[in-house]
C-alpha cells in the first residue's frame, strides 16, 4: 500500500488512523459481526454513534446548549435553500457577502426565495481580499446576513467574524469548520459539507440557534425544515450513516491532536511557510492580499504558465497529488486541510524550491 | 472476524465480497496512493467509476435510453416531495395508493403541494393485500400515480405493475428494487433509497423518463429539480461519493449473480421456503395475503407472544442479527434482500424449526 499526499479541495484527504480504523472494522464492528454500514440508524449502537459524534462535535467546538447540531444530507448547497426557506421569518430581504464563487452561488439560489442584498462584494478586484466591517452595508431589517468565511477556491479567508449586531449571522463554514477555534455564540448559523475538515462527502452538519427554528417558507419540504430535523434528532428518515461515523472518528482523531486548538498551530505552521516560499521565490505568487489570505487552500501561479503542465506532472511522479487549480482559475493551488499533515506540505516546498532551481 | 447474519430492514446486508473489496482499497484505491473517498469528484477516475456504475445499473434494469438516471441525496423520504415539486407539471391532482407506511408518508408530504387521491387503500385490512387494478378509482386527469411495490414494514409486495394508461406511474422502489425482472418502460419514474438492494445509507437512486423534466413548482430548491440534476450528471455540487462507488461494486457483484433474473431465482427460493415453514408450523403466523407477500420483507409472529423476547435472544446468540418486527407491529421481520445468502436463510428457518419444537 502506498499513501501519497493529497492536496484535494474536495472531497480531500482524510486522517489516515481514521481509514485505518475504519478499515479495520468495515466488516465486523465491535464485534457484532456485522459492517457499520449494514446496521440499523435505530439499533442502540448506532444511536450511541451518532450521539457521541455530535457530543465530540460539541466540544470541540464548544458549541453552547442553545443550538441544535444536524447531521443532514444534500451538501452546503442544499443549505443555500434551506437557509431562505428555514430564516427568513416573515422577512422578505436578506443580506449576502460577495466575497467569492460560493457567495456568488449562495447568492443565486437565496434569490429564488427572497430579496438579496450583496452588502459588500470584492469582484472589483477579482476575489484577492475580503471587506473591512466598515465596508458593510448592513441593513438592520434584513432577516439575516450570510457570508463564506473561507472561499475554497480564490483561497480567501475572512480575518475576523463580521459584526451584524442584532442581525443573525450565518456562516457557510464548508472549507474551514474545526481549523481554528472560533466562537460559535457569535453566529446564528454555521454550516458545512463534511468533505473537507470532517469526513466524506455527503454528510452536512448545520449548527444552528435553537430560537430561529420552526417559521418555513409553506414550501419548505419536510427534510429541509430545520425544526422538524431537529426534532427528530437527524433521524427523520435514514440518515447517512458511514459518513456519520467516520466523522465520530475524524472528531475523535482532533481531540487527539490537541482539539481545534491543537490543529490550528499545526494549519497556521502549515500555511506560514507555505505562502513564505511563495512570497519569497519569485518563481511562484498569490494574488490574495495578505490579511485575507487561507490556511486551508492555498492558490499560487507559476513565473512561467508553460511549465504548469510539467511542474504538475513531476509533482505527481513525486507523490504530491491534485494541485491543479480549480478549473476557473486555472495555475495550482495546494488544500492543506487538518489532515494533511505536515510532512506533505515540506514535501511541497521542497519540490517547489527544487523545480523553480531547475526551470526558474 | 465473525460475520453474521443480518435481517436488517434498512439500512441492511451488503454482499461480502462487495465489503472484503472496499476493505482492501480503502487506503489505496487502484495504487493512486489515496482512498476513493479522499478524491475529487471531478477527477477523471472517480467520473469513470460513477459512469460504470450507471451503465451497469442500466444493463441490470434494461433501462431505455430516453430514461435519465439520477444519483441523489436525501433518501427516498426527500423523493416525496421532489415528486410533486417535479411532477405537477401544471396540474393540481396526483394519485397515490395507499397500501402502508411508506404509502402514507409519501401521502402526507405530497398533500403538501397538490390535492391528493388515495385511489385505492388497504388500511381496512390492516395494510395486509394489495388492491386488485379493478379496483383503482384512477382519475384521468392526474398528474401522475404514485405507488409503493413493495412495503417494508409489514411486507406487503405488489404481483402486478398497474396499468395506468397516459397518466405517468411513479414507483418507490426503494426496498425491492433490483430484486427480480421489471419492464422500466412500464414506468414514468422509479425510485429508491439505496440501503436495502444498492448500497449504504445516503444515496438515493432516480430513473426518469426525461420528457417529464423541466417543468418545476417554483419554489423547488435546484438540488431537488430532476432537469438541474439530469444536466449536471448529478454533480451540480459534490455526490456522495463513496456510496456512489459501493453501488457500483454491489451492481458488479449483482452481474456475477447472473444479473437481476439470477437474483431473482434466488430470492424466490429463500422467500418460499420461509414462507414454507411459516405456512406449515403452526407455532408461526403471516397475516399477509398470499398473493401479496413480499420476497424481500418476512414478518411473522409466534403463537406465544410472551417468548418473542427468548427468541430474538436466542436467535442473536446463534448469529441471526436484526429479527425484531418493526416497532409499530411487533412481532419478528426478516429482511432477506439479495444480499442475505441462503444459508442465512436456511439457518434462520432451521433455528425457527428448533425453537418450536422446545416450545411449540
């Protein structure tokens, strides 16, 4: 068995003790003789699953009583929905961020439902930055504010969590949820597709705010209503429950690595000297102004474009897998989620350091 | 490692061989170093095993060609309202028939968008036979006929497709798909959940006549719009990829069986035989109408209802797993889809045979 280094945005590299374990007992769980996979959501081991996930999800992120954690299908896209539909509230605008693909995305399908207002965009300079909170034009009615804290794919990050005073704040959290401590009492709303930081694809968790739940849009389908999946404990109908478990089991993996807290030394660690080399080898660049840059995806060109091709080639022949940029941006970019480890972004620089030698 | 038997109702027995596989490439799918899970779902090999997996699904089902397939989240439970959202089309009435639980929820969530007839319903008998087609009250102005071939709960199998004329027929497939011949063509659009006869919770199958795609209640979320999907190889954003994959491996798995009629040879056998000794010993009971019982869900009740508890443990300590009825009828189920081999059909009709005699 070989294990490369996978510089995947999503679905992206998982810890390797999680697919180890989960390796392990994929036919035979605990003894039961039988996969996780074939159990039933209902039978009392996979209830204590699911509730230990949740409750490792709880402190890690030190999530307080008065939100509800859901473990739902569909994706962070899905939520571009059931936000609308679950948060308006008898209110018919919202306020929405622009900082990027995925505001722009969240933006399009809110407007099926309700009065978007982009309260800052940075598409004037191409997505390098985020706005200050005084650049927000905030409107006190709106019946929330939703904004993309990392944008997977320009690699920009918002350095602080915008002030909405009494304006719930919702924060699609898909690319860097559990990368660094953040407060969750701050936010009404904060979600995120598993396939990043938590587990595989198709898995969606969404922490929300006890208070906001129970006013839908009238066609609102009954999985997308928050309350009714609250109230059901995730467990309306059948939910996905591998991907539930190898969450549990990428939880258990950060508490051992010393929680968020832990992690988020090893990703700033990561990502410092990642974009040191790319600030300090003319042969390489980021766009993305410096406050606003990512820990997680990591986005950088070459001096010379002619040498993508083959620069992505050797970095393969090297075990350094899916650096290509995402196909709008074109160039490289480099995901350096929680469970990369750090060797895979050495192993990067130094094939970085010793490609630009050879071709710079 | 101890592999039992496993009557699970849902999520439920996944062919071994299927599990020993996705065990051994769990780390290193195919030597790229990396878990199929850790990949992009616009890579070039995972596009490719999602492709294979259609085609080998519509090799098994004879699907014609003017039939989208369709690999969704949510569960069959988010396919009662994607149905009505989908396929209203401009008119107000849907028939459904309502031969138990799963009848009935799909019910209760497409009143939600549509005025619905229950053309025909069984509660009378308690949900015990299947209404003849002379006596479906069909309305020729429906938007369609929803119906469920097979209920998982109290085992209650339809023995003929309804003929519906013009009016398009929507089947909820999702616990006997698969296990035995139909003619697609018979149908407007098929469905299910994949935790029965497909694979792990989480994906959920669609088969459309394309010529119903397009024309959407307004308020349908893109993620629930069958066209949007269609267009977008349903990758308008990231699949769930691994039980994408592991239904690809169960259908390969189902062509070596000798496809769905080789399966289907198979399920006939284990089915009859348990019904055999239900039928035979009167320690045993099945309320269900000949005519009407399921190949793929058993339930039947003791004559002693005060040693249901002895024979489950008895029947877990002898490695048949997951025998308790459903909670809302008591009693015992077997869930014998087509993974459930044989033997584990002849153990569980060999230890019912025992526990009689020692208490009959």
């Amino acid at each position: 068995m070989t294990r490369n280094y996978n510089f995947s945005a999503g679905p992206s590299a998982l810890p390797e003790d999680v697919l180890k374990q989960a390796q392990h007992e994929l036919l035979d769980w605990h003894g039961l003789g039988l996969s996780i996979m074939e159990m039933s959501h209902r039978s009392k081991e996979f209830v204590a699953v699911a509730a230990e996930a949740e409750q490792d999800l709880r402190d890690l992120m030190k999530i307080p009583d008065n939100y509800k954690v859901l473990f739902m299908q569909g994706g962070a896209s899905s939520q571009f929905s059931m936000i609308p539909m679950n948060l308006l509230r008898g209110k018919t605008t919202a306020d929405y961020i622009n900082t990027g693909d995925w505001s722009k995305k969240a933006i399009k399908e809110a407007s099926r439902y309700c009065d978007v207002n982009v309260v800052a965009t940075t598409e004037a300079d191409n997505f390098t930055s985020v706005p200050a909170q005084s650049e927000l034009k905030l409107n006190p009615d709106a019946a929330y504010v939703h904004y993309t804290p990392n944008e997977t794919i320009r690699g920009v990050e918002f350095d602080y969590i915008p002030d909405t005073g009494d304006v719930p704040l919702v924060a699609d959290m898909s690319s860097n949820i559990l990368s660094r401590p953040i407060d969750v009492s701050r936010f009404a709303m904060i979600y995120a597709g598993a396939q990043k930081n938590i587990g595989p694809a198709g898995l969606t968790v969404v922490i929300v705010r006890d208070d906001l739940l129970g006013d839908i849009l009238p066609t609102t389908p009954a999985l997308y209503d928050y309350k009714v999946n609250a109230d059901a404990d995730s467990m309306l109908n059948t939910p996905p429950t591998f991907g539930w478990y190898l969450a549990g089991l990428v939880f258990k993996w950060l508490k051992a690595q010393g929680g968020v807290e832990g992690i988020a030394e090893l990703n700033r660690r990561k990502a410092e000297k990642l974009y040191a080399v790319i600030d300090s080898n003319p042969f390489y660049s980021n766009p993305v102004a410096i406050n606003a840059r990512s820990w997680m995806n990591v986005p950088f060109i070459l001096a010379n474009a002619d040498l993508d091709k083959l620069f992505l080639q050797e970095a393969q022949d090297k075990g350094l897998l899916n650096l290509p940029g995402h196909r709008s941006v074109g160039g490289m970019r480099a995901s350096i989620y929680n469970a990369v480890p750090e060797e895979g972004v050495d192993a990067l620089i130094a094939f970085m350091q010793d490609f630009s030698q050879r071709h710079g």
